[in-house]
C-alpha cells in the first residue's frame, strides 16, 4: 500500500480533496485508523490530558512522545504519522529543537514532526525543514501557551493569524494546524496558502479535518468542546462489557466449561 506523504497532501489540496487526520496513541487504534482509511495520524501531545488525565499538555515529556510515537507508526502501512513535539522540546533553542525533531525520525517511523507557534517560532521551522524533516506548523489556540492566553480560547485577531499562517508556509512549514479560531478566519487563510491547513475548531473550509480521538469516539467523560462530534460511544461499550464481567464472576457464570483446560 503507497505511503500517504507531504506529496499527496498537497495534490488533495490542489485536487479540492479534503485531508482526514485524527490522533492515536498506540497500536490497536492506529491499526484501525489505518485500515479505515485516515490520510494521517497526529500523536498529540494531547496524550498529557487524554492518556495521562493531566488538565494540560504542559508535563509530556519527549521520551513519551517518542515511545507513544513509535507504537503508533509500526502498525501504520498507508496512513502518514506526525509526531507532536512537546512543550520545552523546542523553545530553548534552535538546537535543541533540530534535535529533538531528530528523535522522531530517528527513533520511531514518524515522517514528520509538528510543533505549536506562528511568526515565532519560524527560525525553529526552517532549521528542521532544513535538517530534511517535514514540519507542520500550528497557529491559533496553541494549548502549550495556555497559561498565556489565559485558558483554552477561541483565538481572533485576524491580522495576527493570517501574518502567521503566511509566516509559517514561507519558513518552510509542509501543512498547518488552524485551531480554535472563526470560520472566516479559517477561510481566509487556506485561500490564501499553498500548503494545506488542517482544522480543529476551525470551520468547514480548511483543506483537512483533526479531531482528538478520544472525543469523537466517545472515550472520554469530561469535558467536551463545542467543535467535536461524537461519531460512536465507545466508553459505554467498554462500561457493558466492564459491567458483564463483574457481574458473571460475582454470579459465577465465568468462567462457563467452554473456557476451560478441563484435561
Ligand atoms: O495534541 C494534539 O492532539 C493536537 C491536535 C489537537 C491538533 O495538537
Ligand atoms: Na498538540
């Protein structure tokens, strides 16, 4: 099966295809992901909240992101996998983030890295597009800068993300996250840009669509953000088949002779 990459993004884009991206973070669900069919898979630093139950994604180290990483890419044959880079894996220096983009490629079979930031973080962008590692730029409600924007908001000045939108393609950026930020405003941008913008809480006009796997199938309990879709219900499945087991056990019906080494 042909390997979705940075070349047939930009022919979707062109073509008026729309991009499907979701996250996963291990390998039953990457496989599934696969084999339906998603153009990509974002190992989010979203783990911190989703996989960790932590309230940011402030805490996510890079040895995790790595090891999340790499279980995801091997059971990934078509879809293209983006692995997130952490919070402090690339603000002290240019560095230190070609470095740990590195890792990605290195040590998992990620092909390309994304990290948070408009006008910014540029000089960061074009030094690991320049190491030959794609990157995927993310403007808007930037979670890692959630103390500075004083909580997780939808994100309005126009001028200020279209300035990074435009930034972030010309330093080198293959794609760009747009989050939390009006429809019009979504709009504007992927007219306006070459390279394909992936929307979360963005409106229906970005080239591709993300959401957080574990809200739009239904995993999660807590709080769910106005722009999801709960495509199916996993956690009350998974509560059924909790439920059944305590109460076969506790009544004695498991396990029945079918599932026993009688000789
Ligand atoms: O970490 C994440 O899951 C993300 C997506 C929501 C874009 O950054
Ligand atoms: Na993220």
């Amino acid at each position: 099966m042909k390997k979705v990459t940075v070349t047939t993004l930009y022919n979707k884009k062109k073509e008026g295809e729309k991009i499907t991206a979701m996250t996963a973070y291990d390998f039953p669900f990457a496989t599934l992901m696969d084999e339906t069919g998603v153009d990509m898979i974002l190992v989010g630093d979203s783990l911190g909240m989703v996989i960790q139950g932590g309230n940011s994604t402030l805490h996510v180290t890079m040895d995790e992101m790595i090891y999340h990483t790499r279980i995801v890419a091997r059971a990934c044959k078509r879809t293209m996998v983006v692995g997130d880079m952490p919070f402090m894996a690339y603000q002290t220096s240019v560095e230190d983030a070609v470095r740990n983009a590195g890792r990605f490629l290195k040590e998992t079979d990620a092909s390309a890295v994304k990290l948070e930031g408009g006008a910014s973080v540029c000089d960061v962008i074009k030094a690991i597009s320049t190491a030959g590692i794609p990157v995927q730029a993310h403007i808007g409600l930037t979670p890692q800068s959630v103390h500075q924007m004083g909580g997780f908001k939808v994100q309005r000045d126009e001028d200020r993300l279209m300035a990074d939108a435009l930034a972030v393609q010309e330093a080198g950026a293959f794609s760009v996250v747009l989050e939390g930020i009006p429809n019009h405003i979504a709009k504007a941008i992927t007219e306006k840009l070459t390279i394909p913008t992936i929307g979360i809480g963005a409106g229906p006009d970005c080239d591709g669509q993300i959401l957080v796997m574990h809200d739009m199938l239904g995993i999660n309990s807590g709080h769910i953000p106005k722009f999801v879709k709960k495509y199916c219900n996993l956690g009350d499945e998974a509560r059924k088949g909790i439920q059944g087991f305590i109460d076969e056990v506790k009544g004695g019906d498991f396990p029945a002779p079918e599932h026993c080494y009688n000789k």
